[in-house]
C-alpha cells in the first residue's frame, strides 16, 4: 500500500513538473516573440536613429496610410533582416536594438518602388535580407574606422541591382526612373511653391508623399524625443529655405526632396554627438544645409542612369562632419 501512494506521489510531481515546464516554455516563446517584435519594430525606427519600437510601430501606421503594401513590405523586411542576424549569432544586445534591419526596411521599399513588374516583391524581399549581410559586412570594416555604416548598406545594394537591370532581363526598371543626359539640360526653378514641400522632406525618408503620414512620423519622433522632434522640424525647414534661395527645381522642392537627407543628417548629429562636448545644434544646422547642394549633386551625377540619390547626401555629410570634429571638437 505504501509503495502505491509512493507510486502515486510521483506520478503527480512528475505531471506537475511537467505542467511547469510546459508553462515556462510558453513564457519563453512568449517572451521571444516579443523581443523579436520589439527589435523588427526598432528596425523601422533606426532609420531615423531612433530606439524605440513605439515610434517604430507609428512610423509603419504611417507607411500604411499611404500605401498598405509597402507597409507590408516594411515589416517582413525587418523581420527578415532581423531573424537572419540574430539566427547567425550576431550581438544581441545591437539585434535588440534594431540595428540589423533598417537596411533591409530602407531596401525593400526601395526595390519594390524603383523596379517593376510582379516579381520586384520578390527583390524587393531579397534585396531585405541581402541587406542584412551587407550591413554585418560592413559594420566590421567602418567600425575599425570609428564610422558609422548610417544608410551606406541600403545605398550600395540598392544601386548595383537598379545598375543590373542594364544587364539582365529579369531586373526591370520602373518608368519613374528615367536616364537623363544632362549635357543639354536646362534648369527650370519657375512654377508654384506648395508649401507642404516642407513637411514632406519627412515623409520623403520612406518614399511617401502624404501630409499625414509625414505629421505621423512627426509624431514618432517626438515620441522619442522632444529635441529630435525639434530637430526634425528644424532640418526640413532650413533644408527648404536653403533649396529655395539656391534656386531649386520647384518641382524637387514640392516634393520634398531636398529635405529628407537633411533631416537624417541633423537627427545624425543630434544623437550621435547627444553626450559630447560642442554645439551639436550648429554642427547639425550645417550638416543640414550641405545636404541641398550634395543632393542637386547626386542627383545628376545619376541622372544618366536613372537613379536616386537615396541618402547618399545624408552618409557623405555625416561622414563628414564626424571626421570635421575629429580636428574641430569644439564645433
């Protein structure tokens, strides 16, 4: 009798334990989803430099406003862009961050806005997780340096698949994208200034032209910061005015399109100089208006081939200004 309850007892502990485990498992995966969706959420956000998932998660509402397909894209390309890394042992502590998905975000929307036809979703999807490689790669050699990758990961993908649509008849190019020989060009900076070109120099750094989702992702920011919400306020309008007495084609000005990379560029100096010595206001301010002339640069240093500049203004300004105070710390 005493070997049955004996018996008993331990068959009860061992469903017990059992129960335990299986509950601990699922507080697990629980956990692990959340974290992952936290970090895939901070990888929408880190394209403005910014940690933080709630903005993340604004910022995609605001991607969705415009467009519930490249919202979509968005958000499966930093998860994937995020999974990879993570599964391929890379530091935790900057996957949680959302440092390995910008890229793919930034990627992907570019893909599937500058190629056409139904299997740029495709690209759109491998160029997210090629993305992610790129970046691991290049954090190892810009970080010797003391530099940060920024957008240079995006950039550089993004352009050599558009260049391979030259040379491959799977790779087609949207009719948005046309090759321009600026030897007869003649600038054109008559017309009417809509003055919503200053607010979409926000929306502009994901593709979107749309007053709402612009105040949207305004509001992102500000939710991570008053300051960064500010400067992003100040960029695009210094970026504008700049544009506008430099004689910018009206068009690129409605469009907001000198003032994305300005906005990136004053929120880049903002946080990364946010603990050291010097007017980082200033340095952003400047950095900000060098963004109008670099941009017109690029702009047609691409035109024969069709491309966007992207944010290219962005990194090199950047880039820039953190080898400036290398020499100029009190700048």
């Amino acid at each position: 009798m005493l070997f049955v309850n004996n018996y008993s007892r331990t068959v009860i502990i061992r469903q017990e334990v059992n129960l335990i485990l299986h509950k601990m498992h699922r507080i697990r995966r629980r956990d692990h989803f959340i974290s992952f969706m936290s970090a895939t959420l901070k990888g929408i956000s880190q394209v403005l430099l910014i940690d933080n998932a709630i903005t993340g998660l604004i910022i995609l509402i605001a991607i969705m406003i415009t467009s519930v397909p490249l919202a979509l894209v968005a958000l499966v390309a930093s998860m994937i862009g995020t999974w990879i890394c993570l599964s391929s042992g890379a530091n935790k502590s900057s996957v949680n961050e959302g440092i390995f998905g910008y890229n793919s975000v930034l990627t992907g929307l570019a893909l599937s806005l500058y190629l056409s036809g139904d299997n740029r979703w495709l690209f759109a999807i491998i160029g997210a997780a090629v993305a992610s490689l790129f970046t691991a790669a290049m954090m190892n050699v810009l970080n010797r340096l003391k530099i940060p990758i920024l957008t240079f990961p995006y950039i550089l993908l993004t352009w050599l698949v558009l260049l391979a649509s030259f040379g491959m008849s799977a790779i087609h190019l949207s009719n948005d994208l046309v090759q321009q020989d600026v030897t007869p060009w003649r600038l054109h900076v008559g017309g009417n200034i809509e003055f919503n070109g200053v607010i979409y120099g926000i929306s502009q750094i994901f593709f979107l032209k749309n007053i709402y989702s612009a105040l949207l992702i305004l509001i992102g920011i500000f939710w991570a910061g008053w300051r960064l919400g500010l400067y992003a306020v100040i960029g695009t309008i210094i970026s504008w005015l700049s544009a506008y007495a430099l004689g910018a084609e009206v068009t690129s000005l409605n469009m907001g399109m000198y003032g994305y990379n300005a906005v990136l560029a004053i929120l880049a100096i903002s946080i990364i100089y946010a603990d050291r010595e010097g007017n980082k206001v200033l340095t952003g301010i400047i950095a900000a208006i060098i963004t109008v002339p670099i941009t017109a640069s690029i702009n047609e240093w691409m035109s024969p081939y069709g491309l966007p500049a992207l944010t290219m203004p962005f990194v090199l300004v950047t880039w820039l200004m953190i080898s400036m105070r290398k020499r100029l710390p009190n700048l």
